[in-house]
C-alpha cells in the first residue's frame, strides 16, 4: 500500500469515506486472517475454559495468574495508547522494547493496528469514518439501533469489510524498528502471554492440572475477557451520557464511567480523554482512580521515561482553558 501524495492511498480506498480507510485488497484480508485465528483461539480457548472450571475446579493458582495477567495486560493497553498513539511522554530504547512488548502481550493486535485504529477513531469521533462507533457502522450508515451500534462498538467493528490504512495514520511506527519488530512478531508475544507465562506458572505451582487450567483460564479466557474489558471504552464511554457522565461538552459521545475506568486502570476517563487526547494524567477529579496514569507519573519521577506531556489536572497546570488540540498534535509525529 502506497500513500498517494500523502493524500489516500491507491488501492483499496473507498470514495466515501475519509481518506486512510481501505475496503479491499490484502491489507484487508490480512486483518480476516488475523480476527479469525486470535478470536477462534480466545474464544474456543474461553468455552474450553469454563467447561475445564466447571468439570476440574480451579483454585487459588489459576485465579492469581488470572489476576497478574489480567493486571499486566491492562497496563499494556496503558502504555499502548498513552505512549504509542497520543506521545504522551517520552522514553529511551529499552524502555520503549519493554513498553512494546507488554502492548503486544494484551493480545489486541499490533502495536501497527492498534495505533492506526486509535488515531482513525480520534480523527473521527461518533462521525462516519470512526472505526468502532456506536453511532456509525463500518459503511459510514448510521445503525439502526442503539443496541446495535453498542454491540458493534464492543466487538463487532472487528468484522467490518475494511481497515485502518497504517502509510496514512501511523508512519512513525512504520518508521519505528522496534515497533515494528513487535509487530512482526506478535503472534510469539501472544502466546507467550496466553500460553506460555500461565503454563509456566501453573506447572511450577500446580503441577500439569494447574498448567492445564492457567492456559485456558488464566491465559485463553483471560484474554478475551480483558479484550472486552477494553473494548467497553468503545461502548460504554462513548454512550452520549447514557453510562457515566460528561465533565466536558464536546461533539462527540464521550463520557468518564467508574466501573469501567476501574476495570481499565484508567481509560475509562474517556470524555476527560477526548478533552485532553495527548495527557498522560485523565484524573480531574479525587474519585477519577487512574491506576495507569499514576504508574506514567511514577516512572517519571523514577527517571524510566521524561517529558511526560503537561497534564490538565496537575496542580500548576492550566486546567481546562485549553483549546482542544489540533489533530496532527493528537496523533504526536504523524
Ligand atoms: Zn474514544
Ligand atoms: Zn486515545
């Protein structure tokens, strides 16, 4: 895929979308490939999971690695969007290989994918062009019900016809080496992550009974749950006020939910997110918990990573008077 003077790329654009939206070609029936092999392992892997709970039992073993993973995975995802998507802080090469490698390890795609379909759904928001809407459907039709739009924005964007033209939204990843070896490699960090790390600890605790439960437990399952888990920042947090509440009025359905933002260490600040897209901080407020913003905070003052973008929130800084950014500051070094 070529880039036409920076514009759309050739092949596989469609017309009526915005451009860096791709509708055919390999680049599209590389994403199929991809969605069926991690959704049929996650899923298959989660209803053997539940079979295996129900009929073997599992126990403390299972349920910790569950808890760790889960735990390390959401940090991931942190890092994924807050450092490789919106450049909210910078950091040297090591730290920048271990950050990709826990991004990978959430088994949500690439850091090249998921950085592409993150800038496309800032760059859109709740228009036609948003990746996953739940106003909008992957044709740029808005959907006929708002229980359809909540579902496609929780999973089923995933199967839409079309996908993120990575030359148009994310040339500083393709331009990133280790970004990139992270993304040709995934398949590896994904299977370290859901097979290999909870087999691992399952048999050194447990013996095989235990290796067995963690893959599918606290491996399989554990990634498909935490991938729905994120995916209700899609939902939920982009719900018009419906879930959770809206601190600033933008033109998009944005709000901040608790519960989710618990379950997501933070995302779930998402109205807080789309004021402020490129802060490292999304709490505004004392109940605002946000677990990954404060691990950013901390790795700062460690010295791990500098320069961490000036957070709305933090005492000293000018609060909301801000105007909202302009996207080619949103999408850092696009
Ligand atoms: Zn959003
Ligand atoms: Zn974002």
């Amino acid at each position: 895929m070529t880039a036409v003077q920076g514009v759309v790329s050739e092949e596989g654009a469609d017309r009526k979308m915005p451009p860096g939206v791709l509708v055919e070609g390999p680049v599209v029936d590389a994403k199929f490939r991809d969605s069926y092999i991690a959704f049929g392992l996650m899923i298959g892997g989660s209803i053997a999971a539940l079979v295996w709970a129900f009929t073997q039992g599992i126990g403390w073993v299972e349920i910790s690695v569950f808890a760790g993973t889960f735990a390390l995975s959401t940090v991931g995802i942190g890092f994924m969007h807050r450092y490789f998507v919106h450049r909210s802080f910078r950091c040297g090469p090591v730290m920048r290989t271990l950050l990709a490698a826990i991004a990978t390890m959430a088994v949500q795609g690439s850091v090249l994918k998921w950085v592409s379909n993150h800038r496309r759904h800032h760059l859109h928001s709740d228009k036609p062009g948003d990746v996953h809407s739940p106003y909008y459907d992957g044709a740029g039709n808005p959907h006929v019900s708002f229980v359809k739009g909540m579902l496609h924005a929780q999973g089923g964007w995933v199967w839409d016809r079309e996908t993120t033209d990575a030359e148009y939204y994310a040339k500083d990843i393709l331009a990133d080496p280790i970004a990139m070896f992270f993304t040709r490699t995934r398949w590896y960090w994904y299977a370290i992550s859901a097979v290999f790390i909870p087999g691992a600890i399952g048999y050194a605790l447990g013996g095989v009974h235990a290796m067995i439960g963690c893959v599918l437990f606290s491996g399989l399952f554990r990634s498909y749950v935490m991938t729905m888990a994120t995916s209700l920042v899609n939902s939920v947090c982009h719900s018009d006020g419906r879930y959770g509440y809206r601190r600033f009025e933008l033109n998009d359905g944005t709000t901040n939910e608790l519960v989710t933002t618990i379950l997501t260490f933070g995302e779930g600040l998402h109205n807080n997110h789309h004021r402020f897209p490129r802060d490292a901080y999304l709490s505004h407020a004392w109940y605002e918990i946000d677990i990954n913003g404060l691990i950013i905070l901390g790795l700062g003052k460690l010295g791990l990573v500098h320069d961490i973008f000036a957070a709305a929130s933090l005492p000293g800084s000018d609060g909301g008077e801000r105007s909202i950014p302009d996207p080619e500051a949103m999408v850092g070094s696009r």
